[in-house]
C-alpha cells in the first residue's frame, strides 16, 4: 500500500530509501549479532545468557534418578516375591 505512492511521488528515492535500510540492517546484524555457526546449543545458551537449560538439566537428571529408583525397586520387589 505504500510502495505504489512512495514510487510515485518520490521516483527513485524510493529505492534510495530501501536501499539505505538494507544497509543500515547489514551493518546492525555485522556488529550485534553474534555468530552461532558451530557453536552447541549449551554455548548458545552462555551468548545469550539463559539459565533455563541449566534448570531443565537438573529437573531432567532428578527425574532419571527417580525413574532409575522405581525400576530398582521393582526388581527387588519381583524377585523377592516368591
């Protein structure tokens, strides 16, 4: 809805005006964002600072733990019965 009128009104400023905000996004992603080629997911979670993975590790090992538990304790309940 905008291009058709910016076209007109302004001829090829319009593609001065995208041109320059192409630039400007090339330069932004250059210098902010950082690179995450080869990297793990557990780095990716350092670069951007988020903890949660930590805590879903925690959770996902208590969890083993527990399962690794009932399955021992269905053993010893199978072969104790005689």
């Amino acid at each position: 809805m905008i291009t058709p009128p910016l076209v007109q009104n302004t001829g090829y400023g319009a593609y001065t005006f995208f041109a320059v905000f192409c630039g400007l996004a090339f330069v932004f992603t250059f210098f902010v964002v950082p690179e995450t080629s080869g990297k793990t997911l557990e780095e990716m979670d350092q670069v951007f600072k988020d903890v949660s993975s930590e805590a879903e590790e925690q959770q996902k090992a208590r969890i083993m733990r527990d399962i690794i538990a009932g399955k021992q304790n269905e053993t010893v309940t199978a072969t104790a019965v005689p």
